[in-house]
C-alpha cells in the first residue's frame, strides 16, 4: 500500500506554473519559477501559491492575484508621473553600483540624490558648463553619475534627463506586471478542473 505522507501526484503552481509534487495534496513551498515564460523578475521569496491546491483543482488564487495586478500597475503609473513631473528640488533619481564585500557580490540599486552642481570654465576661458555629482550614502564621498551625463548647463535640465531613465524603469516593470496579469487572464478563462499527474516510477 502506498505511504500516504509521500506524495503520489504532481500538479503546476496557480500563480507560477512550476510542476511539483504534492505533499498533503497541496503545493510544497517553492519561489517563483515564471522566468521562462515571460520576464517576471519582479518576483522574489516564496511563491503565494505554496501551500495551496494546484491549478489542475483550482483556480481560487488568480482573481485577487489580478486585482493585485491591478493595484500595482496604478501605483507604478502614478509613481511614473511623479518621477517625470516637474523639477523643482535639487534632486534626482542615480542608478548606482554598490559594491560587493566578500560576503555578497555587487549589484545595482535606484536612489534618489541631492545633486551638486559645480562650474566650470575651459583653461582658455572659452566655454564653460557644470559638473554634477553627488554624495555616497555615507556622505563620505562625492560620486560621479555615469560617464557622458555627468555635466550640463543647467540643474533642471540634467535632473529631468536622470529622471527620465528612472522612468524609463519603471515602465518596464509595468510592462513586465501587465504580461503577468494577461497570463493570469488566459489562465483564469482557460481553467478547467483535470487529473493530476501521476508520479512516475522511481520518481
Ligand atoms: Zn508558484
């Protein structure tokens, strides 16, 4: 007779479509795996469809995954038009470079700076122009933003330009979280209750 603790079937995520076993007839705890089906890399830590019947017996968890959807994609739009709205402080969005240490490696972060502005003049004193920098997190340094966008003639000019690239972002990931949610779609209308899938032997 079979052992009832071991799981005998496999069944997809509703939320993620990873095929796994099920433990107590529910899905085992798992990240998300979406990956491969669209760039959905917004996700992180534990997929909510953990836990939870699978999408061959149940499609309980899609409609209030949209409507988070939902949610979110507004709040990422609102966000979108306050970072592309008017400047009117001394400050702008930096994609910058945090340094790994030997524990963790190095990756990048959005943070939003106070700009300092200094001019400059040619040798000759032909031309003159500003160089735009701002301080590390620390306060201890004075950072350059990348090369070939750090000088301008004016403040609002270059932070409108730094600005733009933060929104640039930001659509991306709206446009990532509004493929997620037509998928989401397409699997809420597509659902219909079928068999598991039976492990195979030596599985
Ligand atoms: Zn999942």
């Amino acid at each position: 007779m079979a052992n009832k603790n071991k799981a005998s079937f496999k069944g997809h995520c509703q939320l993620c479509d990873r095929l796994q076993m099920l433990p107590g007839g529910k899905m085992a705890k798992h990240g998300y795996t979406v990956a491969n089906r669209g760039n959905w890399g917004f996700f992180n830590g534990t997929c909510a469809g953990s836990d939870e019947l699978p999408y061959e017996q149940s499609a309980a968890l899609l409609p209030p995954m949209i409507a988070e959807q939902t949610r979110v994609i507004a709040n990422l739009e609102k966000w979108r038009e306050e970072v592309l709205s008017p400047v009117v402080e001394q400050k702008c969005w930096v994609h910058e470079y945090v340094r790994g240490s030997y524990h963790r490696s190095g990756y990048y972060r959005w943070r939003y700076v106070d700009v300092i502005a200094t001019p400059r003049t040619s040798q000759d004193g032909s031309y003159s122009w500003i160089l735009f920098t701002y301080k590390s997190e620390d306060g201890k340094t004075e950072e350059h933003f990348s090369a070939g966008s750090d000088t301008g003639k004016d403040v609002v000019t270059f932070c409108a330009k730094m600005n733009a690239k933060k929104a640039d972002d930001i659509s991306r990931n709206i446009k990532n979280h509004n493929e997620y949610k037509v998928w989401l779609e397409k699997r809420l209308a597509n659902f219909k209750v079928t068999d598991l899938i039976p492990r195979k032997e030596g599985e």
